[in-house]
C-alpha cells in the first residue's frame, strides 16, 4: 500500500474481537475476550499495532456508543472500502472464498485517484 501513500488516506477500524475467548476461541497464543468498554478496546488495540508494529491509523469502534460503525456498516469479519473524495463508497469488497481480491482493491483504488 505504500504506493499509495501520496494519494489516499488508509484507516483501519478495530471492530468486535472476531475469536474473543469468551465467545469463539480458536485456542490462538493470543486470545483476548469481547471488550465491554473503550478502553479494553484500545488496550487491545494497542498490543496489536506495539506487537505487529503496524502503520496504518487504527481507529476504534467506540463499545460506549454500542459499536456504531458495526451497525451502520456491517464490516464483520472484515471488509475493505474505497471512499472518493465525495465521500461516496466507489468499492465496498467483499470475500470471495474465503479471501478478497487484492487486484480488485487496487482497481478501485486506482480509479478512485485518477
């Protein structure tokens, strides 16, 4: 995504946990349970982006306002979307067994910035 960089703002919003411990474990080394206020969200947050070193603004779907991003956007497990600078939804993707397509994101990308 870096080539991308000059030409788009990449976010990242942190949603529910998809395999909290208290609701479906997967027996991962790394387990958490459903956070039930922001700050546990945040904290889980924060062990990702410190432990995974990642770059990209990670926001949270706030849990004191009962997950409105959740509810308005329906990204579980995990969506990509391409917003234009009109704020409207050019690409919304969606798995395709199980993946997503990378080339489809980056057409949508690329059509967006030009």
């Amino acid at each position: 995504m870096d080539i991308y960089k000059d030409h788009i703002d990449l976010i990242t919003v942190y949603i529910e946990e998809a395999h909290a411990s208290d609701e479906w474990p997967i027996g991962s080394r790394i387990s958490y349970v459903q956070p039930k206020c922001d700050v546990d969200r945040i904290r889980i947050a924060k062990d990702f982006i410190e432990t995974t070193k990642y770059r990209i603004p990670l926001l949270i779907d706030p849990v004191s306002r009962d997950n409105p991003f959740s509810k308005m956007y329906n990204p579980w497990p995990i969506r990509f979307y391409v917003v234009d600078k009109m704020k409207r939804f050019r690409y919304i993707a969606e798995p395709i067994k199980g993946s997503y397509s990378l080339e489809l994101i980056r057409n949508a990308l690329d059509e967006v910035i030009q």
